[in-house]
C-alpha cells in the first residue's frame, strides 16, 4: 500500500499536524508500506527520512492561501509523478479543496479533522465565518472522513450528517532511560521541581492565564517552564515574555526537540494543559506515557482522554481556578501519584502508534474490499 500525505509543515519541526504525519508514516513504512509526505516550505525540494519520501513545496507567505495552493500542488504531483498511489490523506479541510481531482482519476481520499479551526481566537469574525463555511463544504465534497477524536466524529455527524471514523494521534512510549541533554542545567532547573507547560504558543492554548495564575500562586520553590514558540505570531509571544519578565520562576525555553524535550517530560513535576480549544492533543498522551500527572481543562477533548477522577481540571481561561489547581498539586503529591499509573496504562492500551497504524491499516484495506490485518 501507498499513501500520500497533504497537509502541514515542516516534518522536522513537528506540530500536532507534522507529528501525525510523521509517526503515522515512518510506522507504515516499518509494516513494509510506502508513503509520500508533503509540506509547506519557502522551497522545493526532496528528501529521505527514515524511508519516506518528503517533498517540500514552496507556497505563498499568506496563511490563507498557502495551504490551498500547495494541496493543490501536492495533488497534482502525486497523480502525475507517484506510481501505484493507493490513497491521498489530506490533513484538515483546506488542502482537501481538491479531493475531486483524484476521484477523477480512480484514486480514493479521505479528510481527516484535527480540530474546529473556526473556533479559534486567532481569526477574525469574518475569517471565522468563511472556515467553517469551508469546513461544511469539504465535510460534503470528500468520500471517507477520519477525525483524531471522538468528539469531532460526533460534531460532525451532528452538523453535516456525515459518518467518520476516530483514528486518534499516538505516541511511542518512552525508553527507560532517554538520552543526554544538559536544558537542566541551562536554563537552571531541578529535577521534578517545576510545573510543564509544551506546545505552540498560542492564545488558545492559554500560556498566559497559567503564567499569571503561577505567579499569584504560593508554590515553595517550583518554577514554571514553558515550552515552545510561534514565529507567526511574534506580537503575542512577546506578550508572554513581558508576563514573566524579572520572574526567575517563570522560564521560556522556546521550542524544544529531542533529547531537550525528552529531559523536561522526564523530570517534570507534573504538566499544565489549560486550553480552551484541542483537537486530541498529542502532548497531552506524551505527558501521560511519561507517568506526569495532569492539570488540564475540561473540555471535551481532553475529557475524552483522561478519567474524571485522574486529573486535576480547571476550565478554559480561569485564572483562579489555576491558582487553586497549582496550589492542590503542591500540596498533594500522594493524590498525583495515584493518576500516573492508570493514565499510563490507558497510552499503552490504546494511544501508541504500533496500535494506530494498524487500525490505520485496517480501516484503508476496509475502503478497498481488502482484507483486514
């Protein structure tokens, strides 16, 4: 089997959307499948990672009509110049604009969802509005629809009618030991003395209510690390910086990969997911197979994860229930210790990528009369 994918970034700097990609494909290629990755670049160009073939397109800078433009292209590239494509897997509705084309030509496709981008504080009114007018006419236009949680699988029946399947993001489970990185000592942190904040910097994923909450908080030493960054949106970045300025408790270690990122999920305290709006957060399943316990919102993504009583929940864009839930983890380590162990098992049930690419596997030989594995 051959399966092309459309949609998203740079593979090397993995996003929810990259990370996906990413995974999915190098564990098809490991089960003897090939696969074709597309991303948006500032260039062309082709490269081998670990078996796939990735190809970079250049696109325009505007993010509205990047991602239309270059599934337009990858689509064409792919009818064109890849041989035996036995399906194309667009990642969100913009790129998935052209899933006709490949109907056309005998090739299946599918949609996957990875989030209500329309909810999204970013956008304007008005931009809002054309997303989710765009959304419920890609839920029509494209044959198959998978959607990486539960919920967006019944939002989308609920609204547009439409059946799709859960095929949920994953992660690898983490080695006993990982390998050497020094971000410890450079950035002045103690082993399980800091609270975890990783992910792209955005107002969604509300950085900002968790840095004023840590800093109305009395938390005894602990420091507050947060992870990751934005070069497009440098303005509200820079907002977060000036939150935390001449806090030495409040640490920025900008984007992180690798061993750095694998030394702050391993000597974590316990890890802060306070979003407003998520798809199926990868991050979140990183931090549980990393035995960390959970301060999260209670929004139904993450709800759809973590039990009700394996948690400590706030809800979206609370300040002073952070406070609360920052100042219980403090004083309730017994109480956090009794999460891990259950959240850990749930990853290995059911949120690795050995399990979800077979059930990947399964569901495309499903599409086409072909035996299950």
């Amino acid at each position: 089997m051959k399966v092309a994918f459309i949609g998203g970034r740079d593979i090397h700097q993995l996003g929810g959307i990259e990370n996906y990609m990413y995974n999915l494909s190098t564990n098809l290629v490991s089960k003897g499948h090939k696969a074709v990755v597309y991303c948006e670049s500032d260039h062309n160009a082709v490269e081998n990672v670990e078996g796939v073939k990735v190809v970079y397109m250049k696109g325009p800078r505007s993010n509205l009509i990047c991602k239309p433009w270059v599934g337009l292209k990858a689509t064409i590239r792919t009818l064109l110049k890849e041989k035996n494509v036995d399906l194309i897997h667009y990642n969100a509705w913009p790129p998935s604009l052209w899933c006709w084309i490949p109907r056309v030509f005998g090739v299946p496709s599918l949609m996957e969802g990875h989030g209500l981008e329309w909810q999204r504080s970013k956008y304007s009114p008005g931009a809002r509005r054309i997303m989710r007018f765009m959304e419920g006419l890609t839920a029509k236009m494209n044959q198959h629809l998978i959607m990486c949680s539960e919920a967006q699988v019944r939002y989308f029946k609920e609204q547009y009618n439409r059946d799709a399947v859960a095929m949920p993001t994953a992660v690898d489970l983490p080695p006993e030991s990982g390998p050497s990185s020094d971000i410890l000592d450079r950035f002045g942190l103690e082993q399980g003395k800091y609270f975890l904040f990783m992910g792209r910097l955005v107002q969604d994923k509300n950085p900002d209510y968790l840095i004023k909450a840590f800093k109305r908080s009395e938390h005894d030493g602990f420091k507050l690390v947060i992870a990751g960054s934005n070069d497009a949106m440098p303005e509200y970045v820079s907002s977060l910086h000036t939150l935390g300025e001449g806090r030495e408790d409040v640490v920025f270690t900008g984007a992180v990969y690798g061993a750095d990122k694998d030394a702050l999920l391993r000597n974590a305290y316990i890890f802060c997911l306070p979003s407003t709006i998520e798809g199926l957060s990868i991050v979140l399943l990183e931090a549980m197979s990393y035995r960390l316990p959970i301060i999260a919102s209670d929004i139904e993504a993450n709800k759809e994860v973590l039990d009700a009583d394996k948690a400590l929940w706030v809800s979206p864009e609370s300040e002073d229930d952070l406070v609360l839930a920052i100042q219980k983890a403090i004083s309730s380590e017994e109480l956090l210790s009794s999460f891990v162990q259950d959240n850990y098992r749930l990853i290995e049930e059911k949120y690795t990528w050995d399990k979800l690419t077979d059930k990947y596997i399964s569901y495309i030989y499903s599409l086409n009369g072909k035996p299950t594995v």
